[in-house]
C-alpha cells in the first residue's frame, strides 16, 4: 500500500477508518484524558489498526506511529491498571507485531511499573 503525504495524517485517516466498523466508539480526547475503559478500546483498535497495516503492507512510517501511539497507550494502561498489568503477565495480551515484539512491551511494563 502507498502513502502520500505527512505519514502521521496517513496513519490518522487509516485508524479513523478501521474504527467506523462495528465497535465501540472513543470520545474525542487525547488518550491522557479518556478513562480506563476508553483506554483499553483504543489501544484495541490500535492494536487492529497495526496488525492490519502489517497484513496489507503498510508504508513503514505509517505503521511506525501506529505503532507509537498503540506504545503511549499500553504505557497509560499500564501505569493506571493492576488488572492490565495481570493480564500481560498473564500472556492473554499480544503486541502488535506479534510474539516477536514481546521483549520490547515486557520491558516498557518493567519501566512504567517502577515509576
């Protein structure tokens, strides 16, 4: 897939059409000040947004900032839920990129943990 223009817009449209599908909506904050719950869609939906770009070929750096903003909110999740902190360690969540990417989030949970 080809990408014109400022790949931050690109990545922004993508996302914005991934999430008119069925599920639920975001309020229209930044992520630092939506609640847990919207939290945990909009990582979901980050999630869906990288893993699909991977599938379909994505240009590298609209898949990079998918990538960062899914990393900026599994840091908010991680540093405001115990649940979620669980839940990785558990192994029920996995990264975009997949198993491969694991040591990466093992360590940014590590970090946010110790602040």
């Amino acid at each position: 897939m080809f990408a014109f223009g400022d790949p931050a817009d690109t990545a922004k449209m993508y996302l914005d059409t991934m999430m008119r599908g069925p599920g639920p909506k975001l309020p229209d904050l930044h992520f630092e000040e939506m609640e847990e719950q919207d939290l945990r869609y909009a990582l979901a939906w980050l999630h869906a947004a990288a893993t699909r770009g991977y599938q379909e070929g994505l240009e590298q750096a609209v898949l990079d900032i998918l990538v960062e903003w899914f990393d900026e909110v599994f840091i908010a999740l991680t540093e405001l839920s115990e649940d979620f902190r669980a839940k990785w360690a558990a192994g029920t969540i996995t990264p975009p990129g997949g198993q491969s990417t694991r040591a990466k989030y093992a360590r940014l949970v590590k970090e946010a943990s110790e602040n």
